[in-house]
C-alpha cells in the first residue's frame, strides 16, 4: 500500500510540474503575442529607392580618403575645362588656372582626423553627433553651388555623406514642402518624427533604404536653417557599436551649441545664411523659440506645418545632385 502512495505522489508531482510549465509557456506566448505588432511596427524597413546609388554614382562605400579627395581633384578639372578651352588669351587663361588651383588646393585641406584629446572646432557644430574622436574618425569637407558636402570615414573607409542644403536652396519652403519635393526624387519615403539622438529634441525626417544604403532627409531648419540629407552605409550601421570602442564622454552642461540658442542676440540674415551652415553660428536669427512652431522671416513656417512661398514650379533645388 505504502508503494502505491508513493508512486501515487510521484506521478502527481509531475503532473503537476507538467501543469505549471505549460501555463507558463501560454503565459509567454500571450505576452509575445501581445507585443508583436508594435515591434513590427518600431522595426518596419523603410521603403526602397534605386535612385539612392544614382545619386551616389561613382562613389562607393569602403572607398579611402585619397580615392575620395582624387575622386572630387577630378570633378574640379572636369569643371574648370569647358572655361579654360575658351580663354582668350594666355592672362585669361592663367587667371582661370588660378582659380582652379585654388579650388583644388581648398579641396585637398578640406580633411579632418577626429582624434582623441584634439578639438577640431567640428565638435561644436551642427555634425557634433555624427562622429567620435578616437575611434579612426575622419571627415572630407567639400562645397558645391548649393550646399556643403561631408564625406565621414571610420576605419579608413568612407561610410556617410551629408548634404547640408543652403537654407536659400528652400527658401520659402516649410518641411512638408521639402519632403514633397525629395519624395519626387527617391519615391514615397517613411515619414519619422523625434530624436534621432536623445537629448537634442525633437526632429522630423524622412528615410529610404537599398541593398547597401540608408538615406534620411532631415529637418535642421529650428536652429541651424537648413535641410539636409544624410547617406549612410546600413553594413556600418549595423556595426558602429564595435566600430567604436572609445566611447566619447557626454558633457553634463549646456554645450556651445545649446548656449548659443539661448541667446537672444540679434544677426544679420547674410552672416545667418553662410554661418548657419559652416557651423560658425549654432542658431538661427529667426529661429521659433522652444516648443514653439512660427513663421520665419523670408516666409519660410517651421516643420510643424503652415504656408511659405511656393518655389517656381520649374525650379528643381536636386538639380545637379548626382556626383
């Protein structure tokens, strides 16, 4: 008898045991269940776009510093060929060539290494989050008819270009208005809004993707006035964890940037225009106050909506974006 109770208590054991683990499996699969959508939702792709390496052209992802800084030597002869082949006379030419060379020689000084313990003057502008010190950082500045172009390199190897517009490029247009505009260019994109890093307030922005890129089209008009669209390798993005072993100390106080958009001291819209976009100035003279979505001057409203002054319909501010 005694035999029997004891199996008998065994058995009920397991069962009991078995009872337990499957209500705790239907538990998790619930809770899995539960939050599957908005985890689909928060890692959705964002759409697909061929012209992304259009637009890159010939510039590939992993190429370094030197086929880069060759890669825009060239495109600086290419340009200055046309004026030099129709000179007229040996002084026309030689004031030609000068200014070619000047334009070849600001180019190859157009490098920055971030290295650790040296400060640049980078670190208080506009790209402050968009590199580290330390970490085999480096940056290729190059300026074109309507924006300034930055080339960031990781390891030696080109990774991202961003494209910081001219705020006179969309002049009068609000950031619905520049995303109607870039959307003709790379298709419907996937509209975002919040920080893209924390701590630096809220943003709008739009992204697209291919096999090898991500591309963002983003609102910097609050402080800085003017849009810009970031390139970016999606195989580095994945890695910028390990890629970055030095991890860059977070300063507790206000930085340059954040004193200087709370200062109330007034500019003039010339000295806004070009510094705003070199970084020399950190914000702009008619920038809305915190929080706050209002009209600038020149017509141009903020991205939280409103009218601006409409571009001529035949004017197209991508012209010419492919390298």
């Amino acid at each position: 008898m005694r035999k029997y109770v004891v199996v008998g208590t065994v058995v009920a054991v397991f069962l009991g045991t078995l009872f337990i683990a499957h209500t705790e499996a239907q538990r998790r699969r619930g809770r899995r269940g539960r939050g599957q959508p908005a985890a689909a939702a928060q890692q959705a792709d964002p759409p697909r776009s061929a012209e992304i390496a259009k637009v890159l052209g010939e510039l590939r992802w992993g190429m370094n510093k030197q086929q880069v800084t060759e890669h825009f030597l060239k495109k600086t002869r290419e340009r200055f060929r046309p004026e030099l082949a129709k000179a007229r006379g040996a002084v026309e030419e030689d004031r030609t060539r000068r200014r070619m060379d000047a334009e070849l020689a600001k180019v190859r000084r157009g490098y920055t290494e971030f290295r650790e313990g040296v400060t640049t003057g980078w670190e208080a502008s506009f790209l402050r989050d968009e590199f580290t010190a330390g970490n085999e950082e480096g940056m290729l500045a190059v300026t074109d008819e309507n924006s300034q172009n930055f080339y960031f390199f990781i390891q030696g190897r080109l990774w991202k270009w961003y494209k910081a517009f001219d705020a006179r490029v969309f002049a009068g247009m609000n950031f619905d208005q520049f995303a109607q505009t870039v959307q003709g260019r790379f298709g419907e994109g996937r509209r975002q809004t919040g920080e893209l890093v924390a701590g630096r307030g809220r943003t709008s922005w739009l992204e697209w993707q291919d096999d090898t890129s991500r591309l963002r089209a983003i609102d910097q008009t609050r402080f800085y006035g003017f849009y810009c669209l970031v390139f970016e390798e999606r195989a580095t993005l994945a890695r910028l964890e390990q890629l970055r072993p030095n991890r860059p100390t977070r300063r507790t106080g206000p930085s340059v940037v954040d004193m200087v958009t709370q200062d109330d001291g007034a500019r003039t819209s010339d000295e806004d225009i070009a510094d705003r976009i070199t970084g020399k100035i950190r914000r702009r003279a008619d920038a809305e106050d915190a929080g706050v979505r209002g009209t600038s001057s020149g017509g141009r409203t903020g991205t939280g909506g409103g009218t601006g002054t409409s571009r001529p319909p035949d004017s197209d501010p991508l012209r010419g974006l492919e390298l």
